[in-house]
C-alpha cells in the first residue's frame, strides 16, 4: 500500500476546491500552514481561476501526475473521483466526504464498493468521514478544517478516529509536540495498524497516540504495538466501544468473562501498549512520554510534597494504580539532619515549611531519594494553580528547581503533578519546562500516567515460548472425539489435556446403575457422581452431579433418578480452593487463557485475568496474583496455603495448548481445577473441550 503517498506526497489534487470557507479552502490552508512545498492543483467545475491560481473541472484535466488527492464531494461523486485519481497515478486519498460505513446498509455498500476498487488499484486511503491529515514533520497536509494559530511541533504522531478528537488535541496547549496527526475515519482501506507501520520506521516519531473506536486488522495492530514496543517507542491507546465483531459464541463459562472487551485488553497488555481509558488520562500520559528526559530504571518512586493532607489522596490514588513508594531505607540518614525535629520522615516525604523556605533542604531530600536503586522516578506533588500571587508562585518555582537539581544529581528523572486539573502558574511552567520536568495535571491521572510510563520502561523482554512437539503430538491422538465430529466427554477432555501434564481424580466410567455403584466401592467414598449426556457442558444446572455420596447403595439410587446414559463415578476432594482456569480463541486477538475464582458463581464475581497465550509459569503466577482467590491460596484465615507453583505449572500448560491447536479447538474449561495444600498439586475436576466450528 502507498502509504507514503499519502504522508509525503510531491504533488496534491483538492478536489471541491473553494475560496469559501469550508473543506475545500482549509485544505489549502493546512498546506499553507505547514509549509507544504509541492505542487498544488485545485479542482472546481465552476470557477476557472481559484486563490490565484488556474482550476481544473476535473482531476482528468490536469497536465501531469498527481500524487495524493483530497476529497470533499457529495459520497456519491467519490467512486468516479477515485477513477480518475488512479488514471493519474495517484497513490494516496484523503476523503472528506461522509454518508458510507456510517450511514446505513446502503453507505456500507458504496464503502465496500470503493474499498474493493481502492485495493484493487493499491490506493491508500484516509477515511472516508474523516478530516484528513498532517504531516508537519514532513510540511504535508491533506486537511478539511481550520487549524489553531500555532500548533506546537515535536515527535509524537497521532492516530484518531474521530475528527472532533483530532481538533481536541491539535488544541490542547498541552505542549505534546505533533509531528503527525491523522484522522482515520471510517477505515475503509488504510487501518490503523498501516499507519502504526509507517509511523514506527519514521525518525521524526518518537511516540505515537491512538484513538480507536474500532480496532481494524487487530492481528496487524497488535504486531505493530508489539513492535513499536520493541523499538522503544511509547505507544498509548485510548479505545472506545466494543469490538467490531463482538463477543464470540460461548459454550463454557471462560466465554463469558473473557469477551471482546476482555481480549482487546489482554491483547493490548501483551503487546507493550500503554491503555489509556479516558482523554484526560491520554493527555497526561503523552505529555509525560514527550517530555521526559531520562526513562525510569524501576517501577517504585520516591515523592516529595508540601502538604500531608495532599499525601493521603497521592496515596489512595497510587494504590489504585499499583505504585509501590520506596523504602527510606538508607537514604533516611541523609535527610534527617536536613529536616527539622518534628518531622516524619517517611515516603512520600512531607519537606514542611523547611523545604519550602531553604532550597537546599528541598535539593539534598530529592537527592538522597532518587539515590536509592529502587527508586525508578521522583515525584513532586506540588499543586501550582494559575491564580497564584507572584510571592508564592516564586516561593514555589525555587522548590521545584531545588528538586530538579536533586534529582539531576541522582541520575533520576523528575515528574510534578499537581492535585488540580488547572493549568500550572507561568512561572512555575517555565522552571519545569527550562529543567525538563512535565507537569501533569490531576492526581490519579498523574500517577496513573507515571505507573503506566514507569511499567512500560522496565518491561521485561520475554521469550516467545515455542511448541512442545511430543506434548501435541499425543494430544493429537487422543483427539479422535474431534474426527468423528462430537464434542469430547469429560474423562476424554481430560485425557486429551493429561498430554500436556495436567492430571485428573481417579474415576471410573461406568454405563449402569450398577456398575457405578461397583465403580464406587473400588474406589472408596465418598465419591462423586455425574450424569453423562451427550454435548451437556454445565451438569450441575440439569442436577446431574451429585457430591459427597458415601456407599454403593447412595450411588445406585443417584444413578437412578439421573436417567442418564452414562456415568462417571470421581474420587470425592477436599482442595484448599477451587479455581478456574479457561481458554478460548478470540477471532480477532487470538488465543487467550483465563484463570481465576471457580465454580459454578464464576459469570456473577469475574473474578479473573485475561492473558493472552500462551504464557509461562512466571506469568501464570502474576496472572494468578491478580484475582481475589489467590488471598485463598496465601491461607485465608489461618487455613493452609495451596500449591500455587503446581496451579502455574497446569496454567501455562492449558495456554499452550489452547495456542497449539487454536485452528481446531475454539474453547477449553478447568471448573474447577482443585489447588490442594502446597507441594500437593492440583488436579482437573471437570473439564470441557470445544471444537472450532468448521467453515463452509
């Protein structure tokens, strides 16, 4: 696709070009304001003469090539201008024009139309109803609105669907610094994901923003976010709605707590993208990543207020965005001779009326923080609003060069975050500014900008974990269910599943009243009993598992009133906790496994991480970590703590078989997968395997 058409073209064509203001004369506007050096033509039907210079009625009429085109007619006039543009060679278009995929089945089907023509042709398209977009690093525009007086130039190119957001940030004031801002639109040829691409291998970006409404070519969108990660470049995506293709048929309870929503976030944590969940968060997040000097070596920070008033909200907010204040520690000894007797000395560090009066104090506390190995960032929690008087905004801009100078000594980079979303006093703007330090706005908003950025630098490069050949290969032939076309029975699920180490109860299958019974008393009781009818996932719903049965006689008459046409007859357990552990391919992010809180209340509490697969046991731990069953594991109440490496080890070997054989099995369920005391292991109590549906 000539992307690069677009972005960077020699010569551009505005079609519906017009000395009124509207599209067609802020197109060339936009090309006006960033310098653009190419060659211009204009295209109007009416006028022969446009702006002082000739027009053409048509692109066919203009002498020569023509490489971008931009587009502002009425939806039913594109195809025919798309024609044209190919006849003169055009590799790019940028389309105005709304009323396709946004106006119902029949704009669809003129969008779809287009699309088709444009691939066929190798058009890279931004839009349809969209405002086009900017090139400022490379002077080039291809834009249908007014632009603000001064637009602040720097590194970070930005992706938007929506226009009304693109015109948010263009006037922002925020000192982000665009060296790219593109309005998608409708995506009906150029996604996202190709934009990432070229936005990645471009030295004039340093970060990129996006905003999506819906994520098209997920799989391409989430190997760019994993390669702009790769290649050290912040990407932060905000994203609205629910995916284009929704929520995947269910069978098995890992469908429903794992969704579409569930899989975008799984995917976007994966792939090294800092989410964002609303624009004030996008906003903080990207000034942070444009203005920082230097990138955090760890994740805990050290922080320095005025107010411990103002310290109790940081706190509450950094607990609800999983930052972690260093430890004193050594640096304890340093700061107590600075600070007068009555301080608590603690972190974050109340500096008093003595940091606010004698520089130094403020200087030598930050240093001897941001000393400590620990610590990632410092933090000044300084509110400055705008209507401070001049004595005070002095008083205050002193603090924040005091703490610069510290932190700069340290080796650590300095992040101010003001409690209100206000804009800070100019002076206090200056000193960060001329000392490299952001100043963000809001608390949580702040702090959750520098846990994400802090997070996003000292992520740890993983090894892609590979297939175990002889692990597939006996699952494979134990998966004959598969071939002969009906869904596998429990015992055989967990067979197919024993391939990859993950053990089950001793059980017995049993196809009588009395055989069950038989099955019982070799086994010994209390046992369990479960009806077994064809393509039946949830049992206990239709009352056939019955529990805690403890003679032969209680199993007969169990067996009896099931009716079923098969039994299966399990050891009765006694885990430490019962978790779930699921996987499922999403059809647009792929294979996914899901652990958390089992049994059958799981749907009401999702209490569960979504990761996506495969992972190893080190992850399976962190994803285990994060639901509220794991304080079960731990001994919750003094009961005894269960066996969390062996329920890591069955995790990760559930993710890498749902990544195996995600073009054969669409779900796969442990519920519950019992975690027994520690150093005792866990085993698979039921389980469930489902196949992928075969296309026609």
């Amino acid at each position: 696709m000539a992307i690069r058409s677009l972005l960077e073209p020699r010569s551009i064509a505005i079609v519906g070009a017009s000395d009124k203001i509207g599209p067609g004369f802020n197109a060339w506007k936009a090309l006006e304001h960033v310098g653009y050096q190419g060659r211009i033509y204009l295209v109007n039907p009416n006028k022969p003469e446009l702006l002082g210079q000739k027009a053409y009625p048509t692109l066919r009429d203009i002498d020569g090539d023509v490489e971008a085109v931009f587009v502002a007619v009425k939806a039913e006039s594109v195809l025919e201008v798309a024609k044209h543009a190919v006849e003169k060679r055009a590799g790019g278009m940028a389309i105005l024009s709304s009323g396709f995929g946004d106006a119902g089945e029949a704009g669809l089907r003129m969008q779809n139309e287009f699309a088709e023509f444009a691939g066929k042709h190798d058009l890279a398209v931004c839009g349809p109803n969209c405002l086009g977009l900017l090139n400022f690093a490379g002077r080039s525009a291809l834009f249908g609105t007014s632009l603000p007086d001064a637009v602040e130039r720097g590194g970070i190119a930005a992706i938007v669907q929506s226009g009304s957001i693109g015109i948010a940030l263009l006037n922002s004031a925020r000192g982000l610094g665009l060296s790219h801002l593109v309005t998608s639109g409708n995506e009906a040829v150029t996604a996202t994901a190709d934009y990432l691409e070229a936005f990645i291998d471009d030295p004039a970006v340093n970060a990129i923003i996006v905003f999506a409404e819906q994520i098209r070519k997920p799989q391409n969108f989430i190997a760019m976010a994993r390669r702009a990660s790769e290649r050290g470049k912040p990407l932060i995506v905000l994203k609205s709605g629910r995916s284009q293709r929704g929520r995947a048929a269910v069978m098995a309870h890992t469908g429903a707590v794992a969704g579409s929503v569930e899989a975008c976030d799984a995917a976007l944590a994966a792939s090294g993208a800092l989410q964002v969940f609303s624009l004030d968060e996008l906003l903080e997040t990207a000034a942070l990543v444009s203005q920082i000097r230097r990138r955090p070596t760890a994740r805990k920070i050290g922080a320095l207020s005025l107010s411990g008033g103002e310290i109790a909200l940081a706190l509450d907010a950094a607990e609800e965005n999983g930052i972690v204040f260093a430890p004193l520690g050594e640096a304890e000894a340093k700061i107590k001779p600075l600070m007068p007797e009555f301080s608590h000395l603690s972190n974050p560090l109340d500096l008093t009326w003595a940091g606010l009066y004698d520089a130094k104090v403020a200087e030598g506390c930050a240093r001897a923080m941001g000393e400590l190995e620990d610590v990632g960032t410092l933090v000044l929690l300084q509110d400055a609003p705008t209507g401070l008087g001049a004595q005070q905004a002095g008083r205050y801009a002193t603090l924040l060069a005091a703490v610069a100078r510290g932190a700069q000594a340290a080796g650590k980079p300095l992040v101010a975050v003001t409690n209100l979303s206000d804009a800070p006093h100019p002076e206090l703007a200056r000193v960060a500014r001329e000392s490299g330090v952001p100043y963000l706005r809001g608390t949580r908003e702040g702090l959750a900008a520098i846990a994400r950025y802090a997070q996003w630098a000292t992520r740890p490069v993983r090894t892609p974990i590979g297939t175990n050949e002889e692990e597939k290969k006996a699952a494979v032939q134990r998966m004959q269910a598969f071939r002969r076309g009906r869904m596998p029975a429990e015992h055989e699920a967990r067979q197919i599943l024993a391939s990859y180490g993950i053990a089950g109860p001793e059980e017995r299958f049993a196809a009588t009243a009395e055989e069950a019974a038989n099955a019982a008393q070799e086994i010994g009781f209390p046992v369990v009993l479960k009806g077994m009818v064809p393509g039946m996932i949830h049992k206990s719903d239709a009352g056939l598992v019955k529990l805690r049965l403890a003679s032969a006689d209680a199993v007969r008459r169990a067996a009896q009133q099931m009716k079923a046409p098969g039994f299966l007859v399990q050891k009765m357990m006694s885990p430490v906790a019962e978790i779930l552990v699921g996987a499922r391919v999403d059809p647009d992010f792929g294979p996914l496994i899901v652990v958390g809180a089992g049994g059958i209340n799981v749907e009401l509490y999702k209490d569960v991480a979504v990761r996506v697969a495969p992972i190893d046991e080190e992850e399976a731990l962190a994803a285990l970590a994060c639901t509220r069953i794991s304080r079960v594991l731990d001994g919750w109440r003094g009961g005894s703590a269960g066996d969390r490496k062996a329920a890591a080890k069955g995790i990760s070997a559930v993710s890498r078989f749902i990544a195996d054989f995600a073009d054969e099995v669409r779900e796969v369920e442990i519920n519950p997968f019992a975690v027994f005391e520690e150093g005792k292991g866990c085993l698979a109590l039921d389980c469930v395997i489902v196949a992928m549906e075969k296309t026609k």
